[in-house]
C-alpha cells in the first residue's frame, strides 16, 4: 500500500470541506457545459459543431493534466485551486458578457481546464492524507460524490435560469461558483512532502505504462468515462430531438447524478465485501446494456429511468479506479499517475464527442448508443483481467 506515511488522516470536517469546494468548482463546469451547447443548437450550430464545443471542455486537461500532477506534488493543494477557481471564473465571467460562439468555446477551455486541474490537486491530497488502505477507499468514495452531486446542481440549475432568466442569468451564476469553491478549500490542511520524496529523481511520465495492470486500469477507466462523456454529450442532442426543455433535459441529466452519488455513499460497506475489479466489471456489463435499450426510450420519464441506472453503473467505477491507482502506483509518483489517468481519459472526451457528433449528424443518435454499448460490452474482458493483480 502506498499511501502517505507519518500523516495524520483528515477530519470528517476537513473531508466535508474539500468535497464541498469541489462540488462548487466541478458544478461550474458541469452547469456550462449543459447550456453551452443548448445556446449553440438554439443559434443553429449543428450538432457537429456542438460536439467540438463540449470537446474543448477536456481539451485544455489533456495538455494540462500531467503538468498540474507535477505542479501539485511541488505546491500542494492551495495553490493549484486558486488558480484554478480564478480561471473557471474568467470562462464563465466571458460567457455571461458575449454569448456568442468563439466566446463559448473560450469558456470551455477555460472552466473544463481549471476544474481538471483543481481535482488532481484534491485527488493527490486526499489519496496522501489517507491514514490506511480502508481510509483511503473511504475518502475517495466520499470525494467521488462531489462530481456526483455536482452534475446534478450544475446542470440543474442551469435548465432554471435558462427557463426563466436567459442563458446570461445561467453564465453569471457559474461564475460565482469558483469563489464559493475556493472560499471552503482555502483553510485546508497541507500534507508536506517528506525530504525522501522531495529530492527523489522523477522518471518519465509513461513509464507507468510499463505496468501491465496500470494499462488495464486505464484503458478499463477510458471505456467508462467515454460511456459517460457520450451520455452529457447525446441526451441535449436527443432531448432537443425531442422537443423537451431545458429544465426537463437538465433533469435528466440532474438524476443520472443524483443516482451516481447515491452508490457512492454505498460504496464504502459494498467495497468492504467486494473486490474493486468485480464492481468494475460489473458496471462494464450493466453499462453495455442500459446503452443499448437507452434509444428505445421516446418520453422524458423513461429517458429518466435510463440515466438512473445508468448512473448508478458509472457512479461506481471512479472510486475504485482511485483506490487501485494508489495501491499500483509508488508513492512518489501520485501526482503524475493521476494527472496521467486524468490526461489519458480527457483526451477520449476531446475526440468522443466529435467523433459521436459526426456519427448523429450522418447516421442518427441511437447509432451512438449502440455503437457505445458494443465498445463497452468488448472492453469487459479487461475488467476481469485486474482481478490477476496484486491488490486482489
């Protein structure tokens, strides 16, 4: 096991703190990336011009993300999520002033940028303040909830004010929302590097390739974030198909969080009894088969039914995912082996949505679905094979 040493765990109240800010930061993102591409279908972009706008909110974090790992391990927690709450404030600051396209874009960038590398700064704190093995799936359980929750308070709250007040009443309050992140991050706690680790020499980055179970973990990671990448990205599309409305699409969108974060508080007693590579698969295999029927689905109630489970699928993944990330990974490499997890993952979510876009526009949304759901269903065997590692 390798998590930090010497380190007292972090509180309850301490933990309470660093999820509350991240949900505020991650619900910036989140909410933007809900009404962006609403205002860009109801301007009449098409939907492949939609894609390469929800594709710019990881593009920034593909190039960023190994380099705010690094930043992290050098400064810690405070540092890194003050920028970065500054930089989602801007983007969101842009939008309220010029709705217009190029200026969307920009505020993609911008607040998807800054919330990838606000995570890693906190996923790097949490995973060296754990005191134990079981503290450590414990807090990234707990801290899972955040994005949870958040994709259901951004987008949700975005369908409201895009309903009642316009789009520039959505934009201002994702701007405001940084601020409140930073506001509950700011007294953290650091967790210094002992002198051991700080004057330890650093590899390559993809070196950690070089680990067979780190490849399946992140490959396994990337079906499944592509599964819930492409899920943000088609239920605007298929709801604008459909005619619903802004709140009803963000509702939908809203639950499928909603459930996400009810598994994870489940979590801890569930991990208890279940090894982390059987929890995964199992979501590879239900998420294979929600995608499939999920097109089949004509009203926004049983949409909902599909994004419910489905988020209870997907809700499960990341926390293990984590836990197994710090148990593979040296230590003094957790910086860079979640900004590679996070760069890996991010630059899926810049080509899914383009290429799924394309897809909509030549032969139909549900073709993504059940394209989706056979690449998910082929990439299960890999989830069985982490069951040969180290930590089983």
């Amino acid at each position: 096991m390798t998590t930090a040493t010497e380190v007292t765990p972090a509180t309850p109240r301490e933990l309470a703190r660093l999820i509350t800010g991240q949900i505020f930061i991650h619900a910036c993102m989140a909410g933007m990336r809900m009404a962006t591409p609403l205002l860009a279908l109801r301007e009449g972009y098409s939907e492949l011009a939609v894609g390469v706008l929800i594709s710019l909110y990881a593009l920034t974090q593909v190039f960023l993300s190994l380099p705010a790992g690094r930043y992290a391990d050098r400064h810690g927690l405070k540092r890194p999520v003050a920028i970065s709450a500054a930089a989602a404030c801007l983007g969101a600051g842009l939008a309220f002033a010029f709705p217009i396209f190029p200026v969307l874009c920009l505020a993609a960038l911008l607040t998807g940028g800054a919330t990838g590398s606000a995570v890693i700064a906190l996923q790097r704190h949490v995973g060296r303040a754990a005191g134990s093995p079981a503290q450590l799936k414990q807090a990234f359980s707990w801290l899972a909830i955040g994005p949870a929750f958040s994709n259901f308070l951004g987008p949700f709250a975005a369908g409201l004010l895009i309903d009642h007040a316009g789009f520039r009443a959505a934009f201002f309050l994702m701007a405001v929302l940084p601020l409140a992140a930073w506001f509950f991050i700011r007294t953290a706690r650091e967790v210094p590097l002992s002198e051991e680790h700080r004057n330890r020499p650093r590899g390559r980055a993809w070196d950690l390739f070089e680990d067979p179970m780190f490849r399946r973990l992140i490959l396994v990671n990337w079906f499944l974030s592509s599964a819930w990448d492409v899920h943000t990205f088609v239920v605007p599309v298929l709801g604008h198909e459909r005619g619903l409305s802004a709140s009803v699409i963000g509702t939908i969108l809203g639950v499928f969080a909603i459930a996400a974060a009810a598994i994870r508080v489940l979590l801890p007693m569930v991990a208890a009894r279940v090894r982390e590579w059987a929890l995964i698969a199992t979501a590879m295999i239900a998420t294979s088969a929600i995608y499939a029927v999920y097109p089949l689905m004509h009203t926004a109630v049983t949409m909902g039914i599909c994004s419910v489970l489905l988020g209870l699928a997907l809700g499960m993944v990341q926390p293990m995912v984590m836990s197994m990330l710090h148990t593979i990974t040296p230590e003094h490499r957790h910086g860079e082996a979640v900004g590679m997890r996070m760069m890996v993952i991010n630059a899926s979510s810049v080509a899914m949505p383009m290429l799924f876009g394309t897809a909509g526009a030549l032969v139909g949304v549900s073709a993504v679905f059940w394209t989706v759901a056979a690449v998910v269903g082929g990439g299960t065997r890999l989830a069985f094979r982490l069951r040969d590692d180290r930590t089983s």
